[in-house]
C-alpha cells in the first residue's frame, strides 16, 4: 500500500467519523441529504460482496466491513432514529437517474462480464455521481452547517487522493485501471466548485453557499 491510498482511506473514514458525530451530538440530520447516503451504501455492498470470495489482508477487510456498516448506520439514523430531523422537502433528488444508468453502463463497459466484476464496476460508476444529492440538496438550501462542509471536504479529499494513489500505482508498478481513474476524474471534477467555496469561505469562517 503506498502513503496516497493510506491517506485517502483515512480521509474517508475521517469523513464518516464527521458525519455520524454530526447527526448523533446534534441529534439531527438537517443538512444532509438522506439519498446521497442510501446511494453510498449501495456502493459499498456491491463493491465489497469479494468479503464473501475472496481475502487480502485483515486492514482490507476491516475497512471494508466498517465503510458498508457506517453506510448503514447512516442510513439507520436518518431515516429511523432521527427521521423527524430529516429534510424530506429539499432532499428531492430523483436517484433513479443515477442508478440505472450507472448499472447499464457497467453491464456494457466493465473489466469482465462476471457478478461480481459487474457489481465492482457499478459501484465505481455509481460512486463517482453519488455525492450529487447532497450538492444538490446544500444548492436549494443555499448553504450548509460548517461541519457538513468538513465532511464534503473530506469525502472530496478522499476521492483526490485516490488519484493519486492510481497516477502512483501506474509509473511505480505500471498499473493502471481505466474505470477507476476516469470515474475518479468526474467525481473530482464534481468537487472543484465545493472546494473552491470551502477554501475561500469556510476555513475563513463564514457559512458555505453554494450557487441555486
């Protein structure tokens, strides 16, 4: 494992420890969008079903069990413990459109027509556009709680970093996975503005706005 996936692993798991440490001090999920959250943990089953096939190492499977349990329990607060906090009105966007055509995609452009080679490749597609809810749902409020944006900061990280770890991975042991890299480039690219705004604005303490 090189120092880029190490630091994008803990980027995402610091993201996670953010947001569920926001919903249960807070007792509130207000600001978050509930389906980017169901979206994640899809991504997260169909990509570790290989905890069922396969071993790679105890840190793989760790994280791998704590990511698909976070989603879950994400899920589980927002939707069950907490509903009453959660902002069904502005939390509008229509996930079916991201789901089927990522599905479609990876049934057509995957490594190898397989279950689980399929499942892999939908969760990587899935993954890329699986933050739009929530950036949809900060542009119709018009802002978002500073510690959402520590979380957006950090899940965005995570995805750039992962780059990273692929640009590494290609000059260093000439490997190089072209879904991977190019979903992780729209996911980026989706990030650009919120980062932006997140330099310019919410380390100086001010609120994040994002444009309607």
């Amino acid at each position: 494992m090189n120092i880029f996936r190490l630091l994008a692993d803990l980027s995402h798991l610091l993201a996670i420890i953010i947001l569920l440490l926001k919903i249960w001090k807070t007792r509130s999920c207000a600001g978050i969008s509930g389906k980017s959250q169901i979206l994640f943990s899809v991504v997260y089953t169909a990509r570790y079903l290989d905890l069922l096939t396969a071993y790679v190492s105890a840190y793989n499977t760790i994280m791998k069990i704590v990511f698909i349990a976070a989603s879950y329990a994400t899920v589980y607060l927002m939707y069950v413990k907490f509903k009453a906090t959660y902002d069904h009105n502005h939390d509008t966007f229509r996930i079916e459109f991201l789901l089927i055509p990522t599905l479609i995609l990876a049934l057509l452009i995957n490594r190898e027509f397989t279950a689980l080679e399929v499942l892999w490749t939908f969760s990587i597609y899935l993954e890329s556009v699986a933050i739009l809810p929530q950036l949809f749902l900060v542009s119709k409020t018009g802002e978002a709680e500073s510690i959402t944006s520590h979380y957006l900061f950090a899940l965005g990280s995570y995805r750039g970093l992962y780059l990273l770890n692929w640009i590494y991975r290609y000059f260093v042991e000439e490997h190089f996975e072209p879904i991977a890299v190019i979903a992780g480039v729209v996911q980026t690219v989706l990030y650009c503005d919120f980062f932006y705004l997140y330099i310019t604005k919410v380390l100086k303490g001010k609120k994040l706005q994002l444009p309607a």
